[in-house]
C-alpha cells in the first residue's frame, strides 16, 4: 500500500489575455486595445461596461481569482460581441422603419 502525496486544489484558469499574477499578458494588451477601440467607435456604452467589469476584476483578483475571471470574461464579451450584435439591431430597426415609410 502507497500513500498518495495531498494534491493542492488547482487554481482557477485566469481570464483570456490574463497572466498567472493577475496583470495583462503583452497579446492580452494588443487584443484589449483593438477591441476597445472597436467597442468604442460601434457603441460607447458597452466599452464603459467592458471598463468596469475589468477594473472590478483587478480590484476582487487576490480574494478570489475565479470571480475576477469571470469579471473579465465578461468584460471581453462587452466589448467584442456585444458591439456588433448592438450595431446589427440598430440596422435591423433602421431597416424596419424604413420599409414602414
């Protein structure tokens, strides 16, 4: 009969373009600027939400990394999909309207 060693629990996963210390990886940067500045340029409000969410994440990141991950999960959906589902919805209604007049 072996012993087997006490495993530690494993640690949440961080968030996409997100280091094991908790700070942006140098890709995480490059992709969290472009879809920023996309965010912004297609619907303002999300690129704020997408602020917040991040900023909230960096705050809760030493007490628990599996919330700050979701945080930023979520942070990056508000401003890479969201955007352009905003956008098409803003077409779809302009479309409608149109086709009304």
């Amino acid at each position: 009969m072996s012993a087997a060693a006490p495993t530690a629990p494993a640690t949440p996963r961080p968030g996409l373009g997100i280091g094991p210390d908790g700070s942006y990886t140098r890709g995480g940067q490059i992709a969290a600027f472009l879809l920023g500045l996309w965010a912004m340029i297609v619907f303002l409000p999300l690129l704020v939400v997408g602020a917040m969410l991040y900023t909230r994440a960096e705050e809760i990141y030493p007490t628990d990394p599996g919330r700050a991950s979701s945080l930023v999960t979520w942070s990056w959906v508000s401003i890479s999909v969201f955007p352009p589902l905003a956008a098409g919805l803003v077409g779809a209604i302009g479309f409608a309207v149109s086709m009304i007049v």
